[in-house]
C-alpha cells in the first residue's frame, strides 16, 4: 500500500487541470454527462425534488448555478443538492460497476454547478468530471465489496466524487485537494435500510453527497484543512465501513493508465442494476422463442448476493418498492416490452396483468455468481412455459456494461426518450448536440409541466 491513498489520489486530480486530455477520455466523459442530464430531466418533475425546491427556495440566495429543478439559479451548494437528487430519482444514473456506486449523480450536479459559478467552460467541467470519477471510483474500489452491506455507496463514495470535482472546478491544487478529501470523509453517509424500506430518501443520497462534498471543496478553497489520514487511518474511513483499511493497491493499479470513466455502465433499464442481468436473459429468450406473457407459468431467478438480498421483493407495492423488486421488473417486462419510466406510473402498478404474474417469479442466491460480485453481474434464468418447454439462459453480463457497452446512438437515443417529454423534441435535440460537440457549458432549459412550460428559457 502506498504510505497515504489520499495524497497520491489527491495528486493525480489535481493533474487534471493542466494534463493532455486524451480524446477517449473525452469522449467517455461527454457520453456521462449526456447521461446524466437523461436522468436529470426527468426527475426534475418528481418529488422529493420538486418538494425540497419549493422548501428551500427562501434559502436559495444569490448565484450563478442553474437549479434545473425550478429554474432558479443560486449558490453552488444549492444547485448541487437538489440536481443531484434529482438525477438519481428515475434510476436511470450511470454505474462504476466495480465500486457498485452511480458516480454521475453526486459528481457531476456540483461540478456543474462550481463550474457555472465561475463562469467556465465545457472543458473546465469535464475535467473536473474525469477528476472526480477517477478518485471516487478509486475509494468505491478500496472499500467494496463489504461496504455495500449496510452501506449506499452512492451516498458515501459520492461525498468524495463531489469534493475532488468541485475542488478541481474551484481552482484548488494538489494540497487542498487533499484537505477536500479529508474533510468529505467525515461527511459521507447514507444506510441502505433507506432503500430497504419506503421513503424519498435513496435520491436524497447524492444529493447529501453532492452538498457536502462541495461544502467539503468551498472550505479547503478557503483554507479549511482535513485529516490526510482520512481514507486508511486505524480509525479512517476505510477502516469504520469496510472489512479492513482498504485495498489501496487494488484501487489504485492502474492509475495514469487506466481512467474510470472510459469503463461505465450506462443503464438500459430505469430500476435497480441488480435486476439487469435477469432482465436482459428474459428479453433474450422472449426474442429467441416467441413466447409471450401468457405462455409462462414460472421464472425462477438464480442471481449474486445482492439481486437476491435486494431485489427479492414478490410483494413490491410502490414505487420505490417496484424498482427494486425482480418480480414485478420482470413482469413489467414481458407485459409492456420494457422497463422504462412507464413501467413505474400507477396504472402500470397497478396493472392486473403485471400483477398476475409477479407469483410466478422467484429468486434465489447462487454461490458461484456470488463470488464473481462485484467485477461480474450475472444472472441464471429458467423459464418454463405452458406447452412443456423449460429455458435457460446463462446471462454473464448486463447490456450497458463495459464490455456489452450503449453505442453512442443508444446514448443518444436514451436522451431524447428521456429528456424530450420534459423539454420537448426540439430542445431535446439542441441541448445533445451542445453536450456532444459544444464548448460551452449548457444552460437553463424549459421543463414542460402538463404541456406547459415551467422554467425559464435558455
């Protein structure tokens, strides 16, 4: 192990500001935030963003950081808050599949937002983007995977990802960097039992992270120092929520190689990626054999540790229960031909078709898929169907993953499916080709409430 993590993942952000941008790096950093602002959109219409906007409007203050929630714009750390929840709403956020942590939501909502404040351009926000995937990446690597078991590694992880970013985009160098990551550690949280139970609070995660870790950047700016112990020290942050004090030499090979955000997940599906690999075995073998929703009388679902402690929800009722539940994403999917924001409206929940067939899936928990977590996310899948046929199919990977990644057309296509009813078509176009091609940071946009528009133009 290095003698301290901190500083040698402070010092390679900090060269984020001046080092030769390799034009992959770009590329992939481009795809994130076009992703990012897929998922945004539409959670900018949903509470508990839409709740938290009009709480907080009398703090909101002045500022030059777009709240894509309400229009406003204000401080960096409130933009960054509400953005941040916002984006994670839908659970259409992107994964670092190694770490088991959605980077976007906590990293990009108050990079953007320092950017924005300082006046900056497309290339100042990506590097700090790149900046702050690469360390928060790097510690979601240390820690997992025995930090996922109590743990939202969204909520914690990100706490890191928002502070080297916002610090980045603030102008800090190596050294307050470092006190920045030393100052978020003390700040990250966010227990599972929030997304075990129904609430607003999973969203709310980035949106704590991507607050505090801006608070943790706009105090080093200034001078705030942090414990640079903070990662690997006997009572650091490693060592209070995983098995040990880290696996610096594994989070860190490769660094200056290999960069985290070039090897993203993109989801293909707007619930839990837990699911994804069942999702993607069942779509498969629908295409193969031509059976339809009528033809199954039971799926069973062989998956990793979490797919069955998570996702095991035969009973899911709302929401937020819906989006974590292997029965009723599968079902949604053999009822309405995908898993997509529709599938979680309340006549879609509420569907007798749906319903029906929730019973007929089951999950449990295979031991050889369990030890392939968290680098591989698979899934086993029987099928038995009403004329005597039983299918299987062996998923060893999720569409979207690295290596089955989404061309840039789907990207593309994932946006305006995702953005165009919350911006409608024509702005939908215009702010991806900005995003794709521009040097200039995006701006405010229309929301589209009931066909009406909301916020200010652009």
């Amino acid at each position: 192990m290095p003698d301290n993590p901190l500083l040698v993942l402070a010092g390679h952000a900090a060269s984020w500001a001046t080092r030769p941008m390799p034009a992959d790096v770009e590329h992939h950093a481009r795809r994130a935030l076009i992703d990012w602002f897929a998922a945004l959109l539409p959670g900018c219409l949903r509470p508990p963003g839409t709740l938290l906007a009009a709480a907080m409007a009398a703090e909101r203050g002045p500022g030059r950081a777009i709240c894509y929630v309400d229009g406003s714009t204000g401080p960096i750390r409130h933009a960054a808050l509400l953005n941040a929840t916002a984006s994670h709403t839908v659970e259409f956020d992107d994964i670092y599949r190694d770490a088991g942590y959605h980077p976007g939501c906590p990293t990009i909502a108050p990079a953007l937002a320092a950017v924005q404040s300082r006046g900056g351009s497309m290339e100042d926000l990506l590097r700090a983007v790149v900046a702050g995937y690469e360390v928060s990446c790097r510690i979601g690597v240390a820690i997992q995977p025995s930090h996922y078991r109590y743990w939202h590694t969204t909520g914690t992880v990100g706490t890191f990802g928002a502070a080297v970013a916002t610090a980045l985009a603030l102008g800090c160098d190596a050294g307050r960097i470092a006190h920045a990551i030393g100052t978020a550690a003390t700040f990250a949280g966010g227990i599972q039992q929030a997304f075990l139970s129904d609430s607003m609070s999973k969203p709310l995660h980035p949106g704590h992270a991507a607050d505090a870790g801006a608070l943790a950047a706009i105090g080093a700016a200034a001078g705030v120092t942090g414990a640079l112990d903070a990662l690997h020290g006997p009572k650091g942050y490693a060592a209070a929520t995983s098995e040990d004090t880290g696996k610096w030499d594994k989070a860190l090979a490769g660094l200056d190689e290999h960069f985290a955000i070039t090897a993203m997940t993109f989801k293909n599906h707007g619930c839990c990626g837990h699911i994804f690999a069942a999702l993607d075995a069942v779509r498969d073998l629908q295409a193969e054999h031509g059976f339809t929703a009528a033809d199954v009388v039971r799926i069973h679902v062989a998956g990793y540790g979490p797919t069955k402690t998570l996702c095991d929800r035969p009973e899911a009722a709302t929401e937020a229960d819906c989006r974590f539940s292997v029965q009723y994403a599968t079902a949604a999917l053999l009822v309405l031909g995908g898993v997509r924001i529709a599938a979680f409206e309340p006549e879609s929940m509420r569907n007798p078709a749906i319903r029906a067939i929730m019973p007929k899936v089951s999950v449990s928990l295979d031991e050889e898929l369990a030890r392939g977590y968290p680098a591989v996310r698979a899934a086993k899948v029987s099928i038995a169907l009403r004329d005597g046929r039983t299918l299987f199919r062996h998923q060893p990977t999720r569409k979207g993953d690295p290596d089955a990644p989404l061309s840039d057309a789907e990207v593309s296509d994932k946006f305006r499916e995702l953005a165009g009813p919350v911006i409608g078509a024509a702005g939908a176009e215009a702010m991806l080709e900005r995003l794709w091609k521009g040097d200039a940071l995006p701006g405010a946009v229309r929301l589209l409430v009931n066909g009406r528009n909301r916020a200010a133009a652009e």
